[in-house]
C-alpha cells in the first residue's frame, strides 16, 4: 500500500478518538489534582462541612447562652429534657461545668474551627475559643452524629 492508496478519510472515527482523548486527558488530571488537594488537606474541604456546622451551631448556642439547645446539639437529641436518664454519664451540670459561664474558658464570645480532619468513624477539629492560644479538640461522630471532646490532637502549626 502506497500514500496515493491510503484508505478514504472516516470524519467520524477522528471525531471519537479526539473525544475519547481528551476526556482521558480530563480525567488523568482531575485524578491528579484531586489527589493532591487531598493530600493536603486544606481547611476549606467541603467533605468536613457537615461535621463543622454542627459544631458551629453548638457554638453559637453556647455564645447565645441557650444552654438547653446547646446540651441537645452536643448530645444530638433535641429533647434531651424529656429523658435525662440516657445522660447520667455527662449530665447538664457537667455540661455546664465544662461550657457554662463559669468554665475555664468563661463566657464563650467567638470560635473559629481553625483545623479539621477526618480520623476513624468522626471529625476531629481544633477550635479557636475567644482568641485563646491553644485550640480545642472537640469530634463529631459520623454515625451518632454527637460532639464531644477528642482524645486525639491534631497538628494546627507554628
């Protein structure tokens, strides 16, 4: 077979290989650049959202002084009031101890979640509280949906 005997030019097959081409070259970079933003693990990533809303939430009950939404957002339970039994472990006056007025922290003006990771089955996030020097390590667990302190600190940087 010679050049003068090339086979007639298929418009079609050129404009299905040029599609597939760039859809793999599309995909191999999504890949690559999705890989990375995760490996990073900026504070904006959205998969933490639910997680850090829920914690904002609570926050900004506790800076409001609802004490009774506040304790029910912790506990994922909006009418915690009508069985305190299930709460014997951590019960409101100990919630008060810890985020009442009188707290280390005293009254709670501002937060800020200043970091965030997935670890286990929950959220770990550091929490700025009124401007202080050291985070919080409140998480979030995926199935119950509950806040509590983290056993587990992460790493927030110089």
């Amino acid at each position: 077979m010679t050049l003068l005997d090339a086979p007639p030019f298929n418009e079609r097959r050129a404009r299905t290989i040029r599609a597939v081409s760039i859809a793999a070259v599309v995909l191999v970079c999504a890949t690559f650049f999705g890989t990375i933003l995760y490996t990073l693990d900026f504070p904006w990533q959205l998969w933490n959202w639910p997680s850090d809303h829920r914690v904002n939430v609570f926050l900004g009950d506790v800076q409001s002084q609802n004490w009774n939404k506040a304790y029910g957002e912790w506990n994922n339970d909006p009418n915690w009031q009508q069985h305190p039994d299930r709460y014997k472990m951590y019960d409101i006056h100990s919630f008060m101890r810890d985020w009442g007025p009188q707290s280390d922290y005293g009254q709670i003006k501002s937060h800020k979640i200043v970091v965030a990771k997935r670890v286990g089955n929950g959220v770990v996030m550091g929490v700025d509280i009124n401007g202080g020097s050291t985070p919080i390590f409140l998480r979030v667990d995926d199935a119950s949906k509950e806040i509590g302190f983290s056993p587990i600190e992460l790493y927030v940087g110089p």
